[in-house]
C-alpha cells in the first residue's frame, strides 16, 4: 500500500460525492471505515451495507468477487482507499479519513459509529484462542469502537458484543487489565439496553469478576461478585441454584484478602443453597466442603478443615468412583492436612493415593503427577526415608520439566526441598536434566547473596 498525492478537501469531498452517486455501497464503506481506527480492514467489513450482512459469499462464494469489485473500485479508482487484493483488506488515506469525519456533523458521527461498530461486530470472530490473530489484528478498531461507545453514547447489541469477545479474547492472552476494562465498559451498554434488573447483567458481572479475580484485583473482583450475588437475590428466587457459583467465587476472593470471617460465611451460604437443591451428596457440595477445609486451615483449624476433606472425599468418591481427577485433589488435601496435624501415616496412605489415581488419569509427566511425587518425597524426606524420597522427587521434576519446561515457577520448592536433602545425604543428580537444574539453581543462589 502506498499513500496518494496531496488534494484539498474539496476535491476529496467531491470524489466521495460522486461514489455516492455511482455505488453507495462503497460510500458506505469509507464512512464506516473513517469513524474507526486508521489501520486495514477485510473487504468483508465493506460488504456489510445498510445495517445488515450483504456478503453473497454467505450464499454463492463466487459472488463474493464481484460484489467486493462493486464495492471497493469505486474507491479506487478515485483513490480514496489503499488495497491489498491478495490480503482482501482495504485502507483509507489518512487525509481522505480526516476530512470525511471532519465532514460529518454529530448526528451523521452518532449514525456512522452504530453503522461501524455493527460492521465490526461482524467480522469480529468470537472469543476463542484460536482466534487470536484475527482480533489482534482488528485491536485498532475495537479501541476505536471503545471510544465511540464512551464518547457518542452508542449503546447497541453490536457494542456490547464487540467489547465483551474481545475483553474474553484478551483474557484468554492473561491480559486481564485491559480485559477487565472492555468489559467494564460493555457491562455499562448492556445496563443502558437492559436495564439493571436483566439476567444477562448478572452474567456480565459474573464475568468480569472472574477476569479481575485471574487478574489478582481482588477488591473489585470482591465488588463484581457482591454485585452479581446482590442482583441475582432480585432477579431470581430464593435460594436458587444460579447464586452457589456466585457465592464460592465472593468466598474465595474474600479469603485471599484474609476477609475470613466474612469468606466462612459466605461459603456456608453456598453450602446452604446446594443443599437445599441437592441433598447432600452432590459433587458441587464436595467441591464447597473442599474450599471450606482449605479456609480453616488458613485460619489455623487443621481439625475442623480435615473433617470436611474427608467428607468431600467421600461423596466424590461415591459420586465418581475411585479413579477421578477429584477424587485425587481429594486425597492430596486430606494427606496435606494429616501430616499438618502430626498424623504421618495416614499421610503417607493418601499421598500414595492421590499418585497411584494421577497417574492413571494423567501418566507420568504432567504437572498434577508431579506435585503428587513431590508431596510424597517431601513426607518421606521428613520421616528420614532418604532414598525413596530421593527418587521420588527425581521423578516429579523430571515430570515438572517435561510438562513446563525448565525453570517453571511450580518446581520452585520441590527443587529446594531436592537440593537439600543431596546436601544432606551427599548424592548427586541421575540425569543430565537435573544436574543442570541443581547447578543453575546453585549459582542462583550464590548470585543473589553476593
């Protein structure tokens, strides 16, 4: 793409005049396209004309070619827009860009921005990882979009759309700020649509409390989920079974700020949601009871946290049988809080457990394999069992770093745990692959105290 020769904005103005006259859809396209950033955009963006998809691809693909060519010469052979033909893209110049919006007065920018931000809103693919290129991509225009949103008040469907895929598609990249500030906005237009009293504004909130939750913004993640949880009591029944997510995510985010008081009572009301919907054994019920065991043993209450792992334990395992993901997060929480209380041998028996299921369920390398291992190694590396201990935890981070790679933060301690006890019994590293890892991990050391 290269830029034009310099015209005035009269001349501009009367090119795009006769456009008008000659293929409105390409008019339409270059108004579109002037209200949003000044980067390329697919020639299928063009093709969205009056508001609705008109892209006879959709029906005949071998109609696509002559209804872009309708489009898109107008333009340029008027040399109002750069193209890629290969690529499908097309561009303003920047100056043609400028004076069209210049052009406009505040009604006809109000009008353009909704028809814009509908065209983008169709050629935007929805928040998935493998479409990741795609938004990237069109990232101008959706930042473009946000401030047309903010500035003109367009409140539509489209807006709400674009902003709320790609804050999840951002999310998806652990960009959490900038996808929590997407879809605080789109929140806001799907108010102005909805009302606050909508369903979706529950989900709204649900949503971008997760996003600030993954984010470690834990006070307005607390405020999303209060938020979500108090609007869901007006919306819904009583009770009802929607609130459980609610209320375990608000518990969790209060328990990381140390809000315990405030996280035990939250928890027992999901508690008291589930069961009045399930009974007592349900699988969502363990999963509380498990949250529940780990906040008492934040808050120093190892006996009352074993009491309720057990009992998840026990519906998972009569849920799922013995051989269950769950049922192994299961053990591995009752051995953890057994030996917190001194109760070595029935630590050992569950941590043998929680590995002998994980790796049926996982194999050998994977990273929940790999915490198993090195649970057990630490145990046994406390009771004075050197040897096993020593393999043990030779095979979890052999199992760390074929799954994660070197240097992953997970074998942080698991390789400290390692490095003593070798300096304890005198032994070295059997493979290449730890070697090189006690060694790095050494030198580390020693560079940090020097």
């Amino acid at each position: 793409m290269t830029e034009k020769a310099q015209r005035t904005p009269e001349e501009i103005l009367a090119a795009v005049k006769e456009v008008e006259d000659e293929a409105a859809g390409g008019a339409e396209a270059l108004f579109m396209a002037a209200m949003l950033a000044g980067t390329s955009l697919p020639y299928d963006f063009a093709l969205s004309i009056e508001g609705t998809p008109h892209n006879p691809s959709l029906i005949n693909p071998a109609a696509a070619f002559f209804a872009a060519t309708a489009t898109i010469d107008p333009l340029v052979t008027r040399d109002l827009i750069m193209i890629d033909a290969d690529e499908q893209i097309y561009q303003l110049h920047d100056d043609v860009r400028e004076i069209l919006r210049n052009s406009l007065t505040q009604e006809e920018q109000i009008l353009w921005a909704g028809r814009a931000i509908y065209a983008l809103n169709l050629v935007l693919p929805d928040a998935e990882p493998q479409h990741w290129h795609t938004v990237e991509w069109l990232m101008p225009h959706v930042l473009a979009c946000r401030e047309l949103i903010l500035e003109l008040n367009v409140n539509t469907a489209a807006a709400n759309r674009v902003l709320h895929q790609t804050g999840f598609s951002l999310f998806h990249q652990h960009r959490y700020a900038e996808a929590a500030e997407l879809l605080d906005i789109a929140l806001t237009v799907d108010v102005a649509l909805k009302g606050r009293k909508h369903p979706d504004i529950t989900m709204d909130l649900e949503g971008l409390g997760s996003v600030l939750w993954a984010g470690n913004d834990y006070p307005r993640a607390e405020a999303a989920f209060a938020g979500c949880y108090e609007l869901q009591k007006e919306v819904f029944t009583e009770d009802n079974l929607v609130t459980a997510p609610i209320l375990n995510s608000l518990a969790v985010v209060r328990q990381a700020q140390g809000k315990f008081a405030e996280a035990e009572e939250t928890f027992k009301e999901c508690l008291k949601v589930l069961t009045t919907a399930h009974g007592e054994g349900h699988p969502a019920i363990a999963s509380c009871l498990n949250n529940l065991a780990l906040l008492y043993e934040a808050m120093g209450r190892p006996e009352e946290a074993l009491n309720l792992a057990e009992r998840s334990l026990e519906i998972n395992r009569a849920s799922f049988g013995e051989v269950h993901p769950e049922v192994a997060n299961d053990c591995n929480t009752v051995a953890l809080l057994n030996e917190t209380l001194g109760n070595a041998d029935a630590a050992e028996k569950y941590f043998r457990d929680s590995l002998d299921i994980r790796q049926q369920v996982y194999g050998n390398e994977h990273p929940e394999t790999a915490q198993s291992l090195c649970n057990l190694a630490l145990l046994l590396d406390n009771a004075g069992q050197d040897r096993e201990a020593t393999t043990l935890y030779e095979q979890g981070l052999a199992a760390y770093e074929a799954s994660l790679g070197p240097n992953h933060p997970l074998m942080e301690s698991a390789l400290d745990n390692y490095i003593m006890l070798l300096e304890k019994t005198g032994g070295r590293p059997q493979s290449d692959t730890l070697r090189k890892l006690t060694e790095d991990k050494l030198r580390a050391i020693v560079g940090r105290a020097n």
